[in-house]
C-alpha cells in the first residue's frame, strides 16, 4: 500500500453555536494533489497495478475532474504512465485540477457523446493503447471515481487508523462524507463494520439519487465479499451508514448563487477551507447535526466529524465560471 501520512484532526467551533463542534478528519492535507479520498482509494490500487505488471493506466474525468489529477500523479510517481480521457473541449487556459493533469498525465480530450457511453470509450481507447504499445507493455482500465473492492481497502485502513487513535474513547462517532461515487462512504462503513465500531457514516448524495447510492452500496459490498472476506462479510448484517440528501439539492456540478460566498465566509471566521461543489456540503450537513445535537444537551456521548476530502484546486475552474463571485 502506498502508506499515507497520518490524518490531521481539528475541532472547529460552529458559527453562531458556540456550544456545537465539527471534529474535521482533515485528509485534504494528506499531499499537495493526491489530498483527500482519492489518496486513500488508490492506497491499495496502486500496488495492485503495480504487482500485476501494469506499465499504463487508462480513466477518465470531467475537465476539473480530481480523479484524473491524483490518478495521474499517483502514476508518475510509481513509473506508470496515466492516459486520462477527459470530457469536453480544451479550455482556453488549463487552471485547476486540469492544469495538473495535463502536467502529470496524457489527456485526449473526448466529445460528450461519445464520454456518455464510459465503458465502451475506456475499452477502445485502452486497446488503441495496446496495439501501440511496446510488446512489453500492459494496459488497465482504472473506473472514473475509482469505485472498486481494492479502493475500499484504503477506507477501511482509514477507520481502522481512526479505531486507533480514539481506542480510549468509547463516543459514538457520526462521520460526514460528501459523496460522489459513494466509495469512501462505503468503504469507511465497510471497516466500522468489520471492526465493530460505534459509528454511524453519513453519505451525502451529490451524483443521484438514493436508489443510485444504495446500489452503489449493495455491489461494492458485495463484490468485497466476492474478493476479499467472504466468511467475514457473512456476519455483517447491514452497514451503519445513511445515506442523505445535501442541504440545497441540484444536479451535480451546479453552484447556486450564495455558495462561493458561504466558502469564504467559513474560511474567514474559522480558517476551514471549503469549495461549494463537495465539502461545502458535507460541512452544512456536520453543523446542522453538531447544532441538533448541542441543543439536546448530548454532545458529550457523540462526535460529529467531517471527512474533508479536499477539492480545493477545482476552486480555480469555478473562478473562470464565476469570475463575479470572487
């Protein structure tokens, strides 16, 4: 496994309710690119790809796509060579998560008709690569999000890592995820659940609907089962994790007016970056249950934490889309 850094954690005092906290599980400093989720997915990925003999990696991503970006230098620094298909034209000017694709990776930039159908243009494109390749070289295709068992292994290091550090405190634990995929939020149930821990995950929902994340949820876990602990997955009989709507629900990628300005405003008073397409929502959903909480007078038998996953380099694209809000 790739071995991550040790995750940062800080309280953070809810404006206006001084009495309710947000306990941040700060992974989005765990490395200047690969920071967040995507770090902990490629955990054990990446070794696998290796171990298997892999010289080139084939995924894909919207322009301002993180997945791209921390697949592409994950790449680089073990000697793989990322070729990332992303959706769209070519900007004008690269900035953000797609600046550093283009630095670390090999970008083919792909009509939207042909990305919608994502499983047929990932197989073409990695038999063109195939078929140009040197003799010695082995091709695989890695899922947009990286939603795979292997990738939920990260996650369950991840809670264990966690189980570690609070093993002499017995609070309930709710941990907060901005969900696109799904994968973190499952696979982090995934390790409370095999390590009999008194958590609950929270998935908020940002790519569909609840009937998309529970499928999500059912394959995952079964294709875990399938690969990994199939006689130990028997005696989980369901996962602590629920699965919820953003405060302000929309179609993925879309900003609403007021956000950008939310993410400056939690920046200033409390020095926590957030961007307004992910962990803004994971942040709105931790205060809102950190308030309910204090005002039940139950704060010391439960900790509401967040999982920043990062994002912060896509602040840059948003700056070209709305140049007026910053």
């Amino acid at each position: 496994m790739l071995e991550p850094p040790d995750t940062i954690i800080k309280t953070y005092r809810v404006p206006n309710a001084p009495s309710a906290e947000v306990t941040v599980l700060h992974d989005d400093l765990l490395h200047p690119v690969l920071g967040g989720n995507k770090l902990r997915k490629l955990d054990a990925l990446i070794p696998a790809l290796l171990g298997s003999g892999v010289t080139d990696v084939v995924t894909c991503g919207g322009l301002q796509s993180a997945h791209t970006a921390a697949v592409a230098a994950a790449c680089a620094e073990q000697g793989l060579r990322a070729h990332l298909l992303v959706r769209g034209e070519r900007p004008q000017i690269p900035t953000g998560y797609h600046l550093l694709s283009l630095m670390y990776g090999q970008v083919t930039y792909v009509p939207r008709s042909e990305y919608a159908l994502r499983e047929t243009m990932l197989q073409q494109h990695a038999a063109r690569i195939a078929a140009e390749a040197p003799p010695d070289a082995k091709v695989s295709v890695m899922e947009e999000g990286a939603a795979s068992p292997l990738a939920c292994l990260g996650l369950i290091r991840l809670a264990a890592h966690l189980a570690e550090m609070w093993a002499t405190d017995d609070t309930e634990a709710i941990i907060i995820v901005d969900s696109g995929t799904g994968t973190t939020a499952i696979g982090l149930a995934l390790g409370a659940a095999l390590l009999g821990l008194p958590w609950k995950i929270v998935g908020v929902m940002l790519a569909g609907q609840a009937e998309y994340y529970t499928q999500q949820q059912r394959a995952l876990t079964d294709a875990c089962s399938t690969e990994f602990w199939h006689e130990m997955m028997g005696k989980v009989a369901e996962l602590p994790l629920e699965w919820v709507e953003r405060l302000r629900p929309r179609s993925f990628g879309k900003v609403l007016p007021g956000e950008i300005a939310s993410c400056r405003q939690v920046a200033r008073t409390t020095g926590l970056l957030l961007d307004p397409i992910y962990s803004l929502a994971a942040w709105e959903v931790a205060v809102q249950r950190a308030e309910a909480l204090s005002a039940t007078g139950k704060s010391s038998r439960a900790r509401i934490c967040m999982l920043h996953c990062g994002g912060m380099h896509g602040l840059h694209g948003l700056a070209q889309r709305f140049p007026s809000d910053f």
